[in-house]
C-alpha cells in the first residue's frame, strides 16, 4: 500500500520562534497526519499550511505537503507526536516522535525524531 504514495520528512524553521515539521503524500491516498504534543505549556500549534505540486496542468493525486508549524511558549522540553492514520479504518500505520527543546528565547529546536512502523 505504501508504493503507492511517496513521503519525505523534514523539519525546518520558517523564522526563528516557529518550527515546520512537513509532510509530503500523493493527495488521492487516504491517510492523514495526526498530532500530539505532551506538554502543551511549552509549544503550540500554530497552523497548517499547505502546498500543492506546481504543475501547468491541475494532476489528480498530485503531490501535496503540509506544513505543521509549531511556535515555543516557554524554557523547557516536549515531544510532539505524529500518527499516521488510514481515515477509511483508522488503521495507525507509522508513529513519529519529535523530542523539542524551547530555548530562554522561545525558539525551538529538535532534539532527537523517532520512528515506528506498524
């Protein structure tokens, strides 16, 4: 099923107080992105943005990334938990996890991302 679409992680910082973690899937498959942060004191979601595949012509399935931007509350550490859902079943078929660092300043850093499949 996974062949079927193509994803690719990265984190990065649109400025220096918001973290971009984006996800990247064919938008004709039927899963979703969930998230999770453990303490909530110390960042919040911001938004989601997203962007679709710049092509001339509008393609069915096209690839789409969507970015969840994180912004720092407070000093201190957290994780932010991403499941990956099939909306059809509800079938969890990977788990990402985002250990985050809020510095003095407020700006956030990863500090370690662990993977799990189903």
């Amino acid at each position: 099923m996974f062949s079927l679409f193509k994803k690719k992680k990265k984190e990065t910082k649109n400025d220096s107080n918001l973290l971009d973690i984006t996800y990247s899937m064919s938008s004709g498959i039927p899963f979703r992105w969930e998230y999770e942060i453990e303490d909530k004191t110390i960042c919040e979601f911001v938004r989601k943005d997203y962007e679709a595949e710049k092509t001339k012509e509008p393609i069915c399935g096209g690839q789409v990334d969507s970015h969840y931007l994180f912004k720092g509350l407070k000093e201190g550490k957290t994780k932010i938990i991403f499941k990956l859902i099939n909306f059809g079943d509800n079938y969890l078929s990977e788990i990402n996890t985002y250990t985050i660092k809020v510095d003095e300043n407020n700006i956030i850093t990863v500090l370690n991302k662990e993977e799990k499949k189903m």
